[in-house]
C-alpha cells in the first residue's frame, strides 16, 4: 500500500499511535464517522474509493485530506481524523513523503 517514499513516514505515524490495523478498507472510515477509531491512513486510492466517504466523515465533524492537507481530488495519499487537531498533528507525520 505504501511507496518507498510513503513508508518511513507511516511509519513514524505508526510508532505515535496506540494500534495500527491493516485492511479494513471503507469500513475503517465508518468506524472513524461512528466515534471508534481517530484515523485511516491510505496511499493508492482512486477517487471512487474515497468520494462517498467524505460528506460522511466531514458529516461526523471529522476532516479528509491529502497528505499535504489538500482537498481529496483525484485520490491518491488520504488522511481522514475524527477531529481538525488531530488532523494537524498526523499530517506533520505525514506531508513530507514526496521524493526528492
């Protein structure tokens, strides 16, 4: 799921956070929208993936964005928090992972 370039930076995220689960797919975004977990960290998504699931998260007050804290436009590298702080703080994890 993740590049070479994708990696050491989920990684980082990962060892910050009390429990990583792999796999859960669009059920991890609606565990996030209903309260039950705080994020989903994707790379790879089409924008179907991820389209429908926005209204709902942002719906539950949560936030969606790209690795760069831009609007999910085309897909690609997502973050979805349950809450606009916690967003910021992944993010720093997360937005430098493009090469070079």
């Amino acid at each position: 799921m993740f590049g070479a370039h994708e990696w050491p930076r989920f990684e980082a995220l990962s060892r910050a956070v009390r429990m990583t689960r792999y796999g859960a797919d669009c059920y991890a975004y609606c565990l996030l929208a209903a309260g039950h977990v705080d994020l989903v960290v994707e790379a790879g998504l089409g924008f179907y993936d991820i389209a429908a699931l926005v209204p709902i998260i942002e719906g539950a007050g949560g936030v969606v964005t790209d690795w760069r804290g831009a609007p999910i436009a085309a897909g690609g590298r997502v973050i979805a928090a349950a809450n606009p702080r916690l967003h910021a703080r992944a993010l720093a994890y997360l937005r430098d992972a493009e090469p070079g």
